[in-house]
C-alpha cells in the first residue's frame, strides 16, 4: 500500500465505526440546556464570545462557543451537523496522531513503515475512551483541545526537523487555542518543554545547532509568559469575578491536605488502569474503588522509571500522562458534576498511543515476535466492538440514560433524567422508581434542584395519586421559598382534577378556591392573562359557567388594547355574568 493511502484508510474506518453517532439525538444531559440558550441568542459577535462581561464565571472556552455559533448561523443548530461536526474533529485529530508519529520516526532518522503511524492513529481513535468526548455535543471541548494540543505538537516536530524559527511561534499560537477550547490545555505545558529539549539519539550536531536558539531560557520562559499571561488576561477581561467552585476546590484542599492526596493517588489509579483497561464505561463516574489507590504507587513508580529513561518515547508517554493531570483537582468533587469522567483522558489517549507505536517500532515487536499481532489483536478487536456499541448506546436518551443509571445508582441528576424519559414514553412505574430514588439521593449543598420533586408530582399526577402529587409540589413551594411557578402549575392539574371529579358541592368549592388561588400566585410569578383565559374554557368545559366567568374576567382585567384575546374574553366574561 502506497504512504499516501493510509491516511484515506484512517478515514475509511473511522467514519464506518463512528456512522451511529451522525443519527443520534440531543443528549437530555447539558446538550438539550446548551442549545436552548443558544437558540435565544438571536445576535452574537466575536467580541460577546471573548468578552462576554459576565460577572464570575469556571470556563472560559471561547472557541468552543464560536464553534457552536459558526454551527447557528450556518445549520441553525441542526443536531445531524452538530453531531457531525464532533465526528469530524475527531478525525481530524486521528489523522494529526498518524502525521505526528510519522514526524517522530523522522526525527529518530528511523525509516519505519507506514503501519506503526497507522495503527497508533487506530489505537487512540478506536479507543473506547474517545467515545465520550464523540458522541457528546458538549464534549466538544476536548475534541477541540486534542486538536490544537495535536497540531502544536506537530508543529515543534517540523521544528525539530527542519529548524525553521517562525514555527515554535506557531506552536504557541496553537497552544494559546488549546487553552481558549478548555483551560485544562495547560497541563501540556510539560509536554512542550519536553518535545522541545528531549535529544534522540540519532539527532545530529546540525539539527542540534538548529534549535540552540530556542533554547534559551529567557526566551522559552518569554514565550510561555505571553501565552499563559495572554489567556489569563483574556480571562480576567471576560468574567469580573471567579467562580466559587474553585476557591471551594482550593479551600476542601487546605481542610482536608490527607483527605485530598488520598483521592489524588485513587484517580491516578484509576485512569492509569482506564488506558489500558477502559472497560466498564461509565458516562457518569461518582465514585471509584478505594484500592485504587494501590495500584496508583507502583504506577507511579513505573512511569518515574519511564521518565528516567530519557528517550523520546519517553518523553511523548509521559507529556499524554500531564494532560489529565487537572482531572486529579475534579476528583475533589467542587467542580464537575461528576468527579470522574472517560473524557477527561481523550488527549492523554492521543499521546499515549504515539508512544506505544513508538515503543512497538524500536522492539520491533511486529516484524519479530510472532506474538506481535495477536497481543494487538487482542487489544484492538475488543475496542474496536466495545466503540461500536458504545455509539449504538449514545444514539438516543433513552440507551445512555438508561446504561447510566444503572451503572450510577447514586447519581441524583442521572436518576431524574432517566426517569423524565420514562415519563415521557408513557412509562409511568419505571418513571416512578427512578424519580423517587433521586428526590432521595442527597443533592448539592450548594443549591436546591427543585426538577425531580416537580417530575416526580407529574409523575404522580399521571398515576392518579393526586395526593401525593399534592404533596411533592407543595414541598417545591417550600423548598423554593414559594418562587417556582412549575409547582403552582402542577397545582393547578391537581386540583383542576379534584373539582371534576367532586360531586359534594362544599367540597367543589373548596377545590375551585384552591385553583383559583394557585392560579392568581402563578399569575403573580409569571404575568400572562392568557392563564386565567385558559382557565375559564377548562372551567366553561365543565359547565360551571359562574365560576368560568370570574375566570373570564380576570383575564379582561389584565389584558391590554389591543391583546389579540381580549374581544373573546370580554365575550365570555360578558355571557356568563348574564348567565348568572
């Protein structure tokens, strides 16, 4: 096969194992929240995606939102394009994996064949890992991140090679986008170091007098300051003040020092084992295994002993093993609404798989050892089955949902997501049981989510238990101080439906009094008098004509010349006040 035919190949067979992700829904968790909003932005401009002026703020990701405004304009948030979109990034990055190991054996003067790059393209793109950050619209992030990490890598590789002085300015231009995709970028900053100073052992004195003037301090520190120094200021600019979940992340650290290095080692463990071993797949990680943190100091010791070692493959392993190095301080569980995550190891991915092909190419391990092809095979077609049916699983909400709430029992949020979309197909007891089991999952002490006791009193409306339904909204009242105007809607159902069926007339009162004053609470929390018109022809289809018209003629009385409603409610609050 020609070199030019491997990069079609790496497209070739990333599109057939990624084709399920073209068709696949909106994601209920944070996707369908991100393209409401985005949708309500009827105007944007550069200057409002990197200087959004907002008064604190944790992410700073302009290019991430500009990505998806680039989408508005041009596909109108079409969920096939945005889907799309991820799957393309993707690839691109694949490809950046296969022309960056081909770059790396170049600059070892070794004249590998075509197949090394090729299949470290394979190991990081068919890696179950990735399929997180593909699939999810929100994971754009580290999609984008990888991108530029890749092609700034890429870049100090043609600088290595061919010592022109414009390209580590490139590089860092790369670098500064890696960051404006997602602050964690900048674990790389080791990495970068290291692709620039690491000597390979066929390096020659030419080569090496060609970066001699990159290498000096002043200089690499000078271009360093300007990159991080620039993304902090564009920061400081955009949001007036920090998020408050990282000076709780940095006080939880000061409180609890051994608490802290214990979670530390356990997440080191813990995505160590995920690179080699990814299975279960999890979309929400709550919590791991305490032995973990075990497994983390020999580990450890093993990657110290690789990092010592000097060489160039070294120096890729250890530069991929930085990048999740910010997921240590999510593990403290102040940040990220899940401490764990699959796609916080996608760029690691990346470069880790440049460094396996790496290692296999000097121990020649495929053109020796005739056990070669059988340890890949034994790692490639499991992933390779595991990413399809992933893909398969992310395609609608109700799969992932589902996988996810029962691998993540204790996950409020995913327990009440899964259960609206049991509710929502009409399931009613599955809905039943997984909202119930997320109103009693303790919530974030921070703020109260009132969403799974209003799913929950729906829920209980559909089953008849009108009670109960009562109960779960009235608890929201409380709860919420009585600012909701979800729970008076639900309220309203209720007692819409307590009436109807009432045949004591006391009793039909009472009911009517209490839906009238729900409804008036939830005119006062959301004024529209279109309410109260809608309340009177509920009432007028139950032929309680009185009690239609005082309906009627509130809604007269907040109505303003000229409101399209109005003639109709001054007919009906005019014909049942003469029906009375």
């Amino acid at each position: 096969m020609s070199d030019r035919a491997w990069p079609f190949l790496i497209v070739a067979v990333m599109l057939v194992v990624f084709y399920p992700a073209f068709s696949a829904e909106v994601c209920n968790v944070d996707d369908a929240q991100m393209l409401e909003v985005l949708q309500q932005v009827t105007q944007w401009s550069l200057g409002d995606i990197f200087i959004p002026g907002a008064s604190g703020g944790l992410y700073y990701r302009p290019l991430l939102g500009l990505s998806f405004f680039i989408n508005k304009s041009l596909f109108h948030l079409n969920p096939f394009t945005l889907h799309a979109e991820n799957v393309l990034i993707h690839l691109a990055n694949c490809l950046l994996v296969f022309f960056l190991a081909r770059l790396l054996f170049a600059l070892k003067e070794e004249n590998s064949h075509p197949v090394y790059a090729f299949l470290g393209s394979l190991f990081f793109g068919l890696h179950p890992l990735v399929t997180e950050s593909v699939n999810w619209i929100s994971g754009r992030t580290d999609l984008l991140m990888g991108f530029f990490l890749l092609f700034s890598a890429l870049v100090l590789m043609l600088y290595r090679i061919n010592g022109r002085k414009l390209l580590p300015w490139f590089a860092a231009f790369f670098f500064l986008c890696a960051l404006l995709s997602k602050e964690l970028a900048i674990a790389f900053l080791p990495g970068y170091f290291l692709i620039l100073y690491t000597k390979t052992s066929a390096q020659n004195d030419q080569l090496h007098s060609a970066v001699l003037w990159y290498k000096k301090p002043l200089l690499f520190v000078g271009v360093t300051i300007l990159v991080i120094g620039t993304f902090f200021l564009l920061r400081t600019i955009a949001f007036t003040s920090d998020s408050s979940r990282i000076g709780l992340t940095l006080q939880y650290m000061y409180i609890n020092p051994e608490h802290s290095f214990f979670l530390f080692l356990r997440a080191i463990g813990f995505y160590l084992k995920k690179l080699l071993i990814p299975w279960p797949l999890n979309f929400a990680i709550v919590e791991v295994d305490p032995l973990y943190e075990l497994v983390a100091i020999p580990v450890i010791g093993l990657c110290i002993y690789i990092a010592l070692k000097g060489t160039f493959t070294s120096a890729i392993f250890i530069a991929g093993l930085f990048l999740f190095s910010p997921a240590l301080l999510i593990a403290l569980h102040q940040i990220a609404w899940t401490p764990y995550a699959e796609r916080y190891l996608y760029c690691t991915t990346a470069f880790v798989s440049i460094a396996a092909v790496m290692y296999c190419a000097n121990s020649r391990l495929f053109l020796e050892k005739r056990w070669g092809p059988v340890m890949l095979s034994v790692f490639l077609i499991p992933a390779v089955i595991t990413t399809i049916q992933r893909n398969l699983t992310w395609q609608t909400n109700q799969r992932i949902l589902a996988d996810t709430a029962r691998k993540s029992p204790t996950e409020k949020s995913i327990q009440w997501l899964y259960g609206a979309v049991l509710f929502k197909e009409g399931n009613y007891q599955e809905a039943l049981f997984h909202t119930q089991r997320a109103v009693a999952l303790p919530g974030s002490p921070l703020f109260y989510n009132p969403k799974p006791e209003i799913n929950l009193g729906y829920i209980l409306y559909h089953l008849d238990r009108i009670p109960e339904a009562i109960a779960a909204f009235e608890t929201v009242i409380k709860k919420t101080s009585d600012k909701l105007p979800e729970a008076h809607e639900g309220l309203i159902e209720c007692y819409y439906r307590l009436w109807g069926r009432a045949s004591d007339k006391d009793e039909k009162q009472e009911y009517f009094a209490a839906l009238e004053a729900h409804g008036m609470r939830l005119f006062a929390l959301r004024p529209d008098p279109l309410l109260y018109y809608n309340l009177g022809k509920r009432v007028m289809s139950g032929k309680a004509y009185e009690q239609a018209g005082v309906f009627f003629s509130k809604a007269v009385s907040h109505m303003q010349e000229g409101h399209e409603y109005l003639p109709f409610a001054k007919k009906l609050a005019s014909t049942f006040q003469r029906h009375q």
